[in-house]
C-alpha cells in the first residue's frame, strides 16, 4: 500500500481561481463561507477530543478535510431546499444552518436532540433547516432524496433536492436506478458527490476499474462536471450552476467533487498506520487544507487579517464549550418518550 501513488492532482493548484469566483462577491459572503469552513473543523475537532470521554453514544465519521464541499454547496441553496446525506453528515448539517446545540444533544443521547435521541450522529434530520434525511447504508438516502425530488416536481414546488453521496455510493445500484429515473423525469435534483476515493479502508482503485466517475452519470443522461472540492468557491459555483437549472425545469445534474478526508473513516483519530492508505498520501493532502488554502486567499487580498481571525476562534470556541455544556446539562429521554413521534402502534 505504501507506493500507491499519491492522488492529489490539487496540490498547489487549489488557490488558483480563487479570483475568478470571487470577483463579483461582497467581502463579507467570502468571510462568511471562510468563518463557516473553520467552525464546521473547530467543531469536529472538539468531537474528536472529547469522544473518548464515553459520553457521546453514537458512531462518529468526521469531515475534517472536507469542509470546502459542505459549505459551497450549501451556500448554493435556498432555506426551502432539501438537503439528504449518507452517515458523514455533520458538515451538511451544520452549513445547512442546523442547530449545534441539538446536534451535540442528539449525539449524546438526550431528549432535546434535533432527533430526539433517536438518531446520533448517523442520523441527523432537522427539517426547520431542510435536513431532510440521512442513512447509514450506503446508498440509502439516495432513492429517498430522488423520491422527494418527484412530489416537489408533482406538487410545483419551487424546491431542489441534493443528496450527499460518497464515491462509493457510485457503486450501488440503487444509484444508477434513481440517476435513470431523475434524468426520465427531468427532476430537480442535484447528485453531489464527494468522491474522498476511499469507502472505509478500501481504496478507489479496488473497487472500480479506471473510469471517470463524472462520465459514468453522465452516462444516465444528465449533466455532469468534476469540480475541485478543496475550493469552495469553485464548489458553490458547480453548486449554484445546478441548482439554477433544476429550479428552471432543465433537470439533474451530478457534481463530482474531488476532495480528501484526514481522519480516519469512523471514530477519532488517523487510521493511517493500519496501512490501508500511506502516511505520506494523507500528509500530502493535509498540506492543501481547505481551510488555510481559502484563508490565505483572503489574506493575500485584504480582506482578512490576524485580528478578525482570532475574533472568530474565540467566537466559535465560546459557542462549542456553551453547546458542550448545554447538551451535557440536558435530561435523557424517559419512558413517556418512548412513543412519541411514532404514527401507529
């Protein structure tokens, strides 16, 4: 495993159009999807510190690293558009505008979670911000979000779907099902896929034979593009471009986004040293970090400094240790919840 060659065809090529997409964004859009970026990894770094405690009873999948396509895609869609995911979905949740106080509640099993207690991590669904569902089999969120695409289609709303997927997802069948059928129907929904070229410990290139993941859904009859997932502005300008056509009638299209997890594929920590992927892939690709690539963008064009940067951490920091205290301070479901929410006995 240690000579697979290293996939980062982004390395030192991330900041370039930067200028392109932002030229006609007022500073404080930038900002705010920089200042967004850093709380999502503030956020998931806390997660990771804390997670040995036991007091968080859920599975964790972190997205550290993959902060640029939650945050550019999300800021493509409007409150009223539905947002799926797989298991990894803390970064949709919270650039959707989820509450991090009902997320930390859902993941340590209290009442007011944004689920009730009865999701965790895996399971986040907050329908006051249009995170509509998610599902721990791969795939599985994917025919649910294609399904919820057509009665927005059936009942006019003006809404679009995206659903979150992994490279993985691109493997099951299910997928290709509802790529036919929302390209058939001309449904507005957007496929976006983070291909991290890894499902748990198994590499792309053991999987699939070589093939362009965005010619394949192209394939089913639908637009397509690959985009650079360390940059959001890039991301949310694919984004923007897809929803725009689904809002106008024209159909789905499939977003490849080619980006990199640093963390291990669930729990805390790096996984690297069990082999699977070579220490020097994750370290290359930790050097081209959203984040610092985005936030060296702004500096270099004066609209970010050192002062504004440590306001936001401390900023972010005082909200992360209050949500802590907030979720830890909550009560556990009792008996009488036990039927709540559910429809038939």
């Amino acid at each position: 495993m240690a000579d697979r060659p290293i996939r980062y065809r982004y390395a030192g090529k991330a900041a370039q159009g930067f200028q392109r997409f932002a030229a006609s964004k007022p500073p404080e859009f930038l900002i705010g999807l920089y200042r967004s970026m850093l709380r999502i990894r503030r956020i998931e770094e806390a997660i990771e510190r804390r997670y040995r405690e036991d007091q968080m009873k859920t599975p964790i999948h972190l997205v550290i690293g993959q902060e640029g396509t939650a945050v550019g895609c999300c800021a493509a869609l409007r409150h009223a558009d539905l947002l799926y995911t797989s298991h990894r979905t803390h970064g949709g949740y919270l650039a959707k505008g989820g509450d991090l106080r009902a997320m930390l509640c859902e993941m340590h099993c209290r009442v007011n979670g944004c689920v009730g207690s009865r999701g965790g991590s895996m399971h986040l669904v907050d329908k006051r911000v249009g995170m509509a569902g998610t599902s721990a089999i791969v795939g599985g969120a994917v025919p649910i979000a294609t399904g919820a695409a057509l009665a927005a289609q059936m009942k006019g709303e003006d809404r679009v779907v995206v659903t979150l997927i992994g490279d993985a997802t691109t493997e099951e069948g299910v997928t290709s099902e509802s790529l036919n059928f929302a390209a058939l129907r001309g449904l507005p929904i957007v496929f976006f896929c983070e291909n991290n070229f890894y499902s748990v410990q198994s590499p792309l290139d053991v999987r699939q034979p070589p093939r362009s993941i965005r010619a394949w859904a192209e394939s089913h009859g639908m637009a397509a593009c690959t985009v650079d997932g360390v940059n959001v502005l890039a991301v949310r300008e694919a984004t923007s471009a897809a929803v725009a056509r689904a809002r106008a009638g024209e159909g789905p299209t499939f977003i490849e986004a080619e980006v990199y997890r640093f963390r291990a594929h669930g729990g805390a920590g790096d996984d690297s040293h069990t082999g699977y992927r070579a220490v020097a892939e994750r370290e290359a690709w930790e050097a081209v970090c959203p984040i610092a690539i985005f936030g060296g963008y702004l500096t270099s064009a004066g609209l970010l400094g050192d002062a504004a940067v440590a306001e936001m951490e401390g900023r972010i920091a005082d909200e992360i240790d209050e949500a802590f205290a907030f979720a830890l301070a909550s009560p556990y479901p009792t008996e009488a919840d036990l039927l709540r929410h559910v429809y038939a006995e």
